[in-house]
C-alpha cells in the first residue's frame, strides 16, 4: 500500500512586495543559461535542502520533518503493526506561486492480509485515519524562538522539534518555508503571504476481500495498465477541522504493486492530480484577495493562463470530466471569488478565461451530495418517558467527529409525532436513514400520539404503505427503529429499503442509547450498514456496566437487522 501526502503552499510574497525573498527556484522568465547557473550554485532553503534539477521540475527534500521510527507506526493489524517502508520527503517547485510538499511512504499491509486474515474487515477510512494521525516531529523554527530560554537565537530555535499529526502538517510547513526563504528573518510574514492550501492524499492499494473501500467514495475513472485494470475512486475524509481529498487507485492485484511500469504511470497521474490541486489551490487564493489596480504583471498573467491550462482538453478527456471534477472540489465557505465578472476585471482576463474562471467556481462549490437522517420520536401520555434528547445528541456528535461528516445531514428533530402526520413528514424530509425511537406493542403496534397526545399506535400494514408511498419519492437505505417489540415492522418494511433493524423483545432505553452511538459512530466513518450493526450490538454486549438479561434474553440479541 502506497500513500502520498500533498500540500500545496502558495507564495504571496512576491505579487504582494512585501519581503525579499531568497531566489532559490527557476523560474519561467530565466534563460537557460541562467537556470543552469543557478542549479550550478546549488541554492540551499535552510532547514529544507539542495535545490536539485529533476524529470517532474525542481526539488528539495524537506530536512524539516523526522517521520522518526516507522516500524511501530504502521496500521494496526489484528495484534500485529504493519511496517512502513520506503519513506519520501520532497518539496516541489510548482510555477512561480506555489510549491508542493510531499510526503509518501509504503507499507506490506496487503501481503499480511494474505497469511493473517482479520476477524473483521479492514476499512480503507479507518487507515486513512491512522495515518493522517501518524506523528511527527517538524523543525519548528517561528512558533519556538520565544520558548527556548526566552532567547530568539535563531541556531538554538532551529534544533527545537515540535510534535505534531500528519494531517497538521501544512500550516507549520508553511510559516517554515516562508522563514527559510526570507532574507529579513525577524519578520517573516507567513501568516499573511505564505499560505498552506488544503491538502489532498493519493492511496494505492491492492484489492483484498478483506479491505473494504469507504461507502462514500465514488468511482471516477477505470484504465488500463500492462492489461491490468485500475479503478480510480475519489473520497473526501475529514480529520479535526481539516478536509482532504482522497484519490484511491485500486489494483487488481498484489504484484502490480512492485511493477515499475504500472508504478511509474500510477506516478504521473499522482503528478497530474496534485499539480492540479495546487493550481486550483492557488488561483482560489489569490482571486479571493485580487486587486486588478495593484497587482503584479506576472500575477495578472498567472490568472489569464492557468484557468484556462486546466480545462484543457487534451488534459483530461470527456471521459475524465469526472476526475476533474472532483479535483476541483473546495470547501463551499472558502470559495469568496463570486464577483469575477465584476466590470473591473475585463481590463485584465478575456472572454475566455473569464468563462473558465466561472466555471472553476462552480465545479469548487460543488460539493457530494449529502445522505440525510430523520429521527422521529414520540412520547405519549401516561407511558414511560423516553429519553430521545440523549439518543440525538450522541447522533450529533458522531456526525461532527466523523471522518464523512461531509456526506451526510442531520435533519431537525421530529418530536411529539402524531400518527396521522407521519406521512407528511416523510415525504416533507425525503430521508436516506430513518430512525424511530418511541415505545411499540407487539401486538398494536408503534405507539405515535394524537392530537390530544394519547396514544395512537401504527400497525406493521399502515407504517409499510407509509414507506412504500415514500419510495415513489426516495428509496431509504435503512430504517432503524429503536422501539420495543418492532421487528414485525422492521420486516414489514424491508422490502422497500435497503436495510431495516427492528427488536424482537422489550428494548431498555440505556441500550438503545449505546445502539444510537455505535452505529451512528461507524456509519459516519465510512462503514456499511451490516458492520454498523455488528459494532453497535457489541457495544451493548461490552457496555460497562453490563446491561441485566431480560427473562433469559440477553439485551445485546434483542436488535435484528434484516
């Protein structure tokens, strides 16, 4: 398995004349003889490394970073770790705006697969979590200064290494790439001119029954590699208040991975991908802070050239339009550039690259579409009193801790429900999940309440009519209802959902709780419906305290997903 993490760190310094920077990096308006003269002097970025001429443009390592000791870093399996191997740490110059820093390494967790299979699926979110989470240390150079010996000796601040997670990498990557490239080192202006864009993530792995793709991600490409098939998905994986966008190349078998052909291609489509993420990154950037009076000449040609360099047709093919544009995804909130057309900008792009500039705003606000939950309670008089409250709260902070927080919706909470408007709030919501939480009979049914709040309970007949009518609008993936004795609903209704889970005895609250959680914290972190099930069945059977049998059956028994 292969895994390559990208930032992109746009340079601001230079159109903004802020600072002088150090020319470490060829640039376009240089002859020849000049770029070799440059290389031939070998520029240094302190703290990075040599500036080095190479097949994909310029480089440096970035001596900055200590991945450290590998070995007990690797994806957990079963009792074992899986090693990583073949470590890279590279900074790449992208154009005159941008570099990319690049860090990759490889594990063996397929070979293990193969002689050690798990008891439970591997899921691809849940290493993609692991490893944005893997730890570092990073040459913290501008945040220390003041906290070693309350000195601002730049030689001692440069030996302080600061501990931090791979998915927090591109922000103190940029304060020290903007450090490391200004001549005045009392005032570089990181904060402001060198920014981090967001960060995307390349994963190559080798199919295995065992290793279970997110639900969410989305089939964008299949191509042919030495008559070998590789499937291309893409995946948006949120870790703390950081976004990153996932391009999962999936083989069709092991040794394909220790080919030099198919890496090498695999390779160029990852240079591809992150060259366009970054020019992506940095048009974003700069438009949201353009002034078409002020500018630099070389920025207002940057802008006229680069959107139109990425809807170039023979870039990506018609087929392709997919992978594009899915690579051109931003977050809704940071996309500011909605006036480019305003009257002030003519003097600067044409018609053309006016036209892909709106168009590069759109396909950036585009966002996946989101699967929406409903959860419907109802709590009549004079019946034991439930505690729904606590149901939707932990529902809501499973959703905003999730890696696919991105890819689904909590829709208001329908309280106090009357049977007669049960339909109506269906086909208002036109939910993916419903989840039902309210007190039921075996034998009358889902007690709903009238008008009066009495109650008024739904027969297994009237609650499948109900979802039947509803399919004509959406068909649910799932219906959960966490109500005592409702398994004759559950499979009255199966026929028109994907998934129903119902209970085959009386269902205690507490349980019901814990059921909420454990499902919801697996659904929202890329896992099918079936393992969503299995962790929150065994969530009750190891809740602490253990939940008391009721007349023989044991409480952890009592949900049946069907």
């Amino acid at each position: 398995m292969h895994l390559v993490f990208q930032v992109p760190v746009i340079d601001l310094r230079q159109p903004s004349q802020v600072s002088e920077t150090i020319n470490v990096w060829p640039t376009a308006d240089m002859s020849r003889a000049q770029v070799e003269e440059l290389i031939k002097k070998a520029p240094f970025i302190r703290n990075f490394g040599k500036v080095t001429s190479g097949t994909e443009g310029y480089y440096c390592n970035i001596n900055c970073v200590k991945p450290g000791s590998m070995h007990d870093k690797g994806f957990p399996l079963n009792e074992s770790v899986t090693p990583i191997f073949n470590i890279n740490k590279i900074l790449r110059a992208g154009g005159i705006y941008t570099v990319h820093a690049e860090i990759g390494f490889s594990d063996q967790l397929e070979s293990m697969l193969k002689f050690n299979a798990p008891k439970e699926p591997v899921h691809i979110s849940d290493i993609l979590q692991h490893y944005i989470s893997m730890p570092l240390l990073v040459q913290d150079i501008v945040n220390s200064k003041d906290e070693i010996s309350n000195t601002t000796d730049v030689e001692k601040s440069a030996n302080h290494w600061a501990a931090i997670k791979l998915g927090d990498l591109g922000s103190v990557l940029a304060k020290n790439y903007c450090y490391a490239t200004t001549k005045n080192k009392e005032q570089p202006a990181a904060n402001e001119y060198v920014i981090n864009g967001e960060a995307c993530i390349a994963l190559t792995f080798a199919a295995d029954d065992n290793i279970h793709l997110p639900v969410n991600a989305e089939k964008l490409d299949e191509f042919n590699i030495e008559g070998s098939i590789v499937q291309l998905y893409g995946y948006k994986c949120n870790f703390k208040q950081h976004v990153f966008k996932v391009w999962l190349f999936q083989l069709n078998e092991l040794g394909l991975l220790k080919s030099h052909t198919v890496l090498s291609e695999l390779q160029n489509r990852h240079v591809n991908l992150f060259r366009l993420n970054s020019e992506k990154e940095t048009v974003r950037i700069l438009m949201n802070g353009f002034d078409s009076d002020n500018s630099d000449p070389a920025l207002k040609n940057y802008l006229k050239k680069t959107p139109a360099k990425i809807f170039k047709k023979e870039r990506f093919s018609n087929p392709q339009g997919s992978v594009r544009n899915f690579a051109l995804q931003s977050e809704e909130d940071n996309v500011q550039f909605a006036t480019l057309l305003e009257e002030k900008l003519k003097k600067v792009l044409d018609e053309h690259v006016r036209a892909n500039l709106k168009n590069l705003e759109n396909k950036m606000k585009a966002s996946p579409p989101k699967k929406s939950i409903l959860f419907i309670t109802s709590n009549p008089t004079d019946s034991n009193p439930i505690d729904f409250g606590e149901q939707f709260k932990k529902i809501s902070e499973a959703l905003q801790s999730g890696t696919d927080r991105d890819y689904f919706t909590l829709l208001p909470l329908a309280s106090g429900v009357e049977r007669d408007k049960v339909m109506k709030i269906l086909s208002d919501n036109t939910p993916d999940y419903i989840h039902i939480t309210l007190h039921a009979s075996e034998i009358k049914g889902l007690y709903f309440q009238d008008s009066a709040k009495k109650p008024d309970p739904m027969s297994a007949e009237e609650f499948a009519d109900y979802i039947k009518l509803l399919t004509d609008l959406k068909k649910p993936d799932a219906i959960i209802l966490c109500a005592c004795n409702s398994l004759g609903h559950a499979t009255a209704v199966k026929q028109y959902c994907n998934f129903s889970m119902g209970t085959n005895y009386v269902f205690p609250d507490p349980a019901a709780i814990v059921y909420a959680k454990k499902f919801y914290d697996a659904l929202f972190n890329g896992k099918e419906v079936q393992f969503c099930h299995k962790v929150a069945v065994q969530g009750i059977k190891y809740n602490r305290p253990p939940f008391d049998a009721i007349d023989d059956n044991e409480v952890y028994n009592i949900p049946q997903l069907i």
